[in-house]
C-alpha cells in the first residue's frame, strides 16, 4: 500500500519564520521568509534527449523529491533528500526548527518504490502532492543517476531508517543540510546530472518547466 506525505510537512514553514522571528535580527527573518516563501525556479530540459524518457519532479509544497523509473523499469523510485533528524526521525517540535535550518546538520538520502503509471495525473491522483512536474531526458543519464543514488543508498545501508509517516526508507546522506542547500538545492543538482539547465534559486519547491524553445529571447 502506498502511503503519502502528509500535510504538516507543507505547514510547518510559517512555524519556521515565527520561531525565527523570536530569536532572530529582523534581517534574518527577511531573509528567511523570503527563502521560504520561495522564488520561481525554472528547470530547462535537454534538447533531443536521445532516447527520451520521463522523470518527474515531485512538489509537496515546501520539499520536493524525485521520480525515476528504476533500472529493471518495472517500477518507479522516488527519491529525497532532507535533514537526518527532522525528516528521516521526524524529531520536528519547535527547538528543532534551529540546527535544522541555521547550521549544518546531518542530511539524510531518502526512497521508496512506487508502482504508479507514468503520467502526472496519475502520480498526482496516487500521492499527496500540490504538483507534479513531467521532464524529458535521456535514457541513459536517468539510468545513471538511477544507479548513482542507488549506489550512495547500498554504501551507507548500516545506518538504513524507516520511517512510516512518510513511508521512506533512509540513509545518511553524503552532504550536510542546512537552509541554503537545502532538499530543493539538492534536486536541482540531480537535475542538472539529468542534462537540464537550471535558472533560478532553488530554495523553496517552487519550480516550473520551460521548453529550450519557450527561453530564447526574439
């Protein structure tokens, strides 16, 4: 059975700026409202991918995630990133909002398979997502980062956490967490392995698709 990400996830950002705003300079809150607020970014995929296939980029409304098809292709693995202890332990009461935003923390590599059909409305129907965006690329690149993300998950399986409430499996991540590399910085980087083009912060999951053609100014 497929269970989804829930709600709070998407509500907890205003507890963020709240609590910020109690202990922060008036310019941090600014800045931290504005990050969480998010700006658009924009995701450009490859020209003639060869070999094309869909990816999808998942938007729970502030976290976003992956969906590649996996390599035996008879399903499709969805793949996140975010801080150990808030998303893989859930430990998400008011006093963790700080180390898990301000300073570096753990980050932890999320998955879970999916047996859904490859079409937004359908992944949209089955999952708790606000959107579900469709990227073209190539085969061979989304193997690979298929294999690569699979790869990072087997080297670090000793330290392998489940957690029901999002129904992902964890590990410890490669790089650290922290406000300004954040689980969308993250998925725009996996994107960018993917052959797109990235144009904008990638702060907050805010993201939005543009064919080559559409950018090209007159």
């Amino acid at each position: 059975m497929i269970r989804v990400m829930p709600s709070p996830l998407r509500r907890k950002k205003w507890i963020i700026v709240g609590l910020g705003a109690l202990v922060l300079p008036p310019s941090a809150v600014i800045v931290t409202a504005a990050c969480l607020a998010g700006c658009t970014t924009t995701i450009i995929p490859p020209a003639d991918p060869t070999d094309p296939v869909s990816v999808f980029v998942l938007d729970y409304g502030r976290h976003s995630s992956l969906l590649l098809r996996d390599t035996s292709a008879q399903a499709f693995t969805e793949y996140a990133y975010g801080d150990w202890n808030w998303f893989a332990l859930d430990r998400s009461e008011w006093y963790d909002v700080f180390p898990t935003l301000f300073w570096p923390t753990r980050g932890a590599l999320g998955r879970r398979t999916l047996h859904v059909e490859s079409n937004p409305e359908t992944i949209l129907g089955v999952l708790a997502c606000e959107h579900v965006l469709e990227v073209t690329v190539s085969a061979r690149r989304a193997s690979e980062l298929s294999t690569a993300l699979d790869s990072q998950f087997e080297q670090r399986s000793e330290t392998l956490h489940y957690q029901p409430l999002y129904d992902l499996s964890f590990v410890h991540g490669e790089t650290a967490f922290h406000l300004f590399d954040n689980c969308n910085h993250v998925l725009a980087d996996w994107l960018r392995e993917l052959g797109c083009e990235i144009r904008g912060p990638a702060m907050a999951a805010d993201f939005v698709v543009r064919e080559r053609a559409e950018t090209v100014q007159p």
